[in-house]
C-alpha cells in the first residue's frame, strides 16, 4: 500500500488568497484525521471524520477552514481567506476504524503564507 | 481538560547512552497510550501503543514504555540510543472508547551525537 498520500507537500501563497489541501487516506480505512503542527501549539488535531462523516471538528480553528470528505479515498481541507498565522504543516492521518486504531500519517502539507 | 505533558523538550545524548523520556496525562478515566516517532523529514510514525494488559509495552527498533496507572505516565526507555534514532518523539493519549480525541503533548527532539 503507498499510505496516506497528501498534496501539494509544499505550498507558499499570499494573504487573502484560498488554499485546498488534499488527502488521500490508506485504501480500507474508515477513519480520517487532520492535524495541524506549530512551534507553538505542537499538533492539533483539526477535523476526525468516520465513514466520511465530520464526528469532532471542535479543533477547525474558526470558519475559514472547512474540510470535506465526499467519498472514502479523498478528503480536503480548505482555507478561505488564509492569513499569516495559517502557516503550519497539516497532516492528514487515516486508521482502520476511530480511535482505538493505529493512525497512520501521510507526509504532510508544509503552509507558507506571506 | 485533557492534557499530555512531555517534560524533557530537547534531549542530547551520545550513542550507546540510554534514553528515558517522560510522559504524563491529566485524565483519570481508562485511557489507549502511544508514541510516535518523526524522523528528520519524515512523517510520523507508531512506536508502540498500550491499551491493556502487561503495562511494560514493547515496540520497534528496541524502543519499550511502561505505564504506570498511578503516577498516570507512559515512559518511554530505550538500553542504548543510536545516531539514528535522532528525531521528534510524541507521545499521545486518547480515552477508551470511540469517542475520545487523540491528545498529543508537545514533543521531545532527541539529539544522538554520534
């Protein structure tokens, strides 16, 4: 199996403008899981969906991130507007089924936003 | 709230030293413990991971934890480092159940000089 894959791995944009990051979970897997990783905050989770249904998106830091997930092999999560403090690196994880499973990560989307 | 502490922040050790990291969790109710592993340019990886039975939990590349109940801490030991296991270590608490969040504490860079 190839993993979790993730796209772009990098991706640097200005303020103001919308940033969609892809994820494309391990094939089997019920659960999918986005992080997001800072100096200051460590990792965070983000948005925890379940047979591509959103269960805990308490972490979505306010309503310019919005994360979809339309079927079981594609997930993203979209800022709109980005601002500055946006900049981080976002992992998407997937795992069998919930919490209990092991989660496995992808590589990682690293944000810059001027 | 839940929380996960990681005391040691950087850690500097030379080869064949050995290592014990510390992990402490706030929440009193049945708890699943792990660690994870973020080599230098790599996305994170399962070390080991408790969810019950025989406490002292055994992982890969040498690597064990032992969860202790009443000092609520899942450390993490390994005899004798290797340069390469220089990396970022998380350790990450979820309750039972599947309904828990995955919490994870801010991470421990470990430094093996060679």
């Amino acid at each position: 199996d190839a993993g979790v894959i993730q796209s772009p791995r990098h991706e640097v944009t200005e303020m103001g403008q919308e940033v969609t990051l892809r994820c494309k979970p391990i094939s089997g897997h019920n659960s999918l899981f986005w992080y997001r990783q800072t100096m200051m905050r460590g990792l965070e989770l983000l948005i925890y969906f379940n047979n591509n249904v959103p269960i805990d998106d308490s972490g979505m830091p306010e309503d310019r991130f919005s994360a979809k997930m339309p079927n079981a092999s594609f997930s993203t999560l979209k800022i709109q507007p980005s601002e500055p403090r946006d900049s981080a690196v976002y992992f998407c994880a997937s795992a069998r089924q919930g919490w209990k499973d092991t989660q496995y990560f992808g590589p990682g989307t690293r944000l810059t936003v001027l | 709230a839940q929380s996960v502490s990681q005391h040691n922040h950087h850690v500097i050790l030379s080869e064949a030293a050995s290592l014990e990291l510390g992990c402490n969790y706030s929440y009193g109710g049945t708890v699943n413990l792990f660690w994870y592993v973020q080599y230098p340019g790599q996305h994170l990886q399962l070390l080991l991971k408790y969810f019950s039975g025989d406490p002292l939990v055994k992982g890969i590349k040498g690597f064990e934890a032992e969860f202790i109940k009443s000092k609520f801490s899942f450390n993490l030991r390994k005899p004798s480092v290797q340069w390469s296991d220089t990396a970022e270590y998380f350790c990450a608490v979820t309750r039972s159940g599947n309904t828990g969040k995955l919490i994870f504490g801010q991470g421990t860079t470990l430094q093996v000089k060679p």
